[in-house]
C-alpha cells in the first residue's frame, strides 16, 4: 500500500483580496492587512476565509513498498500551480491512501479552490464511482472513507468538540511537535523571505503526521508492536541519512514513550 502524508502552508491571496475588495494600488502587507482587519470585524480573529489563502509549500511523507521519503514538492521558485500539479501528480500516479491532520477541514478544501483558480485537473482525486466502480465505497472526498485519513477527524470520532491540535497530540505522544515556527508566523517569515523555513516546518509538521498515523495503525490493528517499532525505527534512520539540520533537530526532540 502507498501511503502519501500531507501538510500545506498558506499565505493571504493578496492578488484575489485586491480583485474582491477593489485594493488596487496597495503593497501586498497593505491589502493583507485589510484582508486580516475585515476577518476581524466578522470573527474577531485573523483566519482568512479558505478561498482567500494562497498555497506556498506542500510537504509530504511517502510511504511505499521499501520507500519512506519526506520532502516539499518543487523548489523555492516553483510557482504555486506547479506545486499543486505536482501534488495531484502523485495522487494519479501511486492511487495512494493519503492522510492528514485537519485535511477536511482546511488542506483540501484550499487545495479545490486553488486548483480551481489555476484549472488544474485531477480526475482520480475527484473520481467517486462513476468510471471506476472501487472508488464509490472508498474515495477520496467521503469523509466517512479512508482512503483520505484524516487523522484528527477519525481518532475525535467526527465530534469537531472531541478535536484536538497536531502540536499537542504530537508532543503527548513523545513527538517533537512544533519547534519554533507555528502556522501563526508563516505570512512574517514569507514577507522576510525565509520561504526555506516555511518548507523546512511544513515538512516537521507532516512528519509529525506520519508519526501519530503509525500510532494510530498500531491501535487500529494495522501493525501489530513489532512492525510499528519497525517503522518507526525506518523514519529515524531516514532522516538521520537526510543530514540536513531541521531533520536533526526533529531526531533531538523525539522522545520514545
């Protein structure tokens, strides 16, 4: 089985709030601030509606056959269409079961709206049934269905009160959890330009991911104690190979418990 984890990170879609709200003439910090202030007014918080956010890393763990490999799709330059092409690419290709955190309520849902401003096509992600008869009880937009696992929907039950943050659940579990950045300080660090740092935590994130669904295999019957200490032991050597310096911190802050 292929098993693909994601994570995405989002910035204001400062283009589209100049288009709705007639900002023309206005730097993109100015109109991402009265993008922030007029989500204020309506919820008295700075969550940009879904439609409004602009996608500019996806990480991504891939699980498959001998395979475990974690990396962010594209480069630094690569555009945000291409990101996502790349996304629903890899979707066409390994039919994978894919699995989030909050992927229902916010991943996707970004990503079909994005997808639809850019044209992008992704028949075997939107397929329910209708020319392949294995996805009408087994799809990727049921939220009942596995074949997208969204973690935090599935272990709180489908009860949105019974929801609790990857950060949190991560570090319980003994997981590194945040370090350092926080979806919060993503739009400062890309106006400082550290897009690298925004990649190098999106894929902390979906690693964290990764982690809590081996757990959840292991309670779930999937992988009995044996093979989740495998598996586990597969993610520490491969990053550990990676050498690169946001994966050895990640290695320094696993704890077993």
């Amino acid at each position: 089985m292929n098993i693909f984890v994601f994570d995405i990170e989002t910035v204001p879609d400062v283009d589209g709030g100049r288009r709705i709200y007639n900002l023309d003439g206005l730097s993109d910090k100015e109109v991402a601030n009265i993008m922030f202030h007029k989500r204020r007014q309506e919820t008295g918080n700075e969550f940009l509606r879904l439609h409004l956010h602009r996608i500019v890393a996806i990480s991504v763990v891939l699980r498959s056959h001998d395979r475990l490999a974690v990396w962010s799709l594209g480069d630094i330059d690569t555009d945000e269409k291409e990101i996502i092409e790349r996304f629903f690419s890899g979707i066409e290709k390994y039919v994978p079961t894919i699995v989030s955190w909050n992927g229902k309520g916010f991943d996707l849902p970004v990503l079909h709206y994005r997808s639809l401003l850019h044209g992008i096509q992704a028949p075997r992600y939107w397929e329910t049934g209708d020319s392949d008869q294995s996805f009408r009880w087994n799809n990727y937009l049921s939220r009942y269905h596995r074949r997208h696992t969204d973690l935090m929907d599935v272990i709180a039950g489908y009860e949105m009160s019974a929801a609790a943050p990857l950060d949190e659940v991560a570090t319980l579990l003994g997981f590194p959890g945040k370090m350092g950045m926080s979806g919060a300080k993503v739009w400062d660090n890309y106006l400082a330009g550290n897009l690298a740092g925004i990649r190098d935590y999106c894929e902390t994130d979906v690693l964290n991911t990764y982690l809590v669904y081996l757990r959840f295999e292991l309670i779930s019957g999937n992988l009995n104690h044996a093979e989740y200490v495998q598996e586990c032991q597969r993610v520490r050597e491969t990053l550990a190979a990676e050498n690169k310096p946001h994966l050895t911190e990640f290695l320094s802050h696993w704890q077993d418990i």
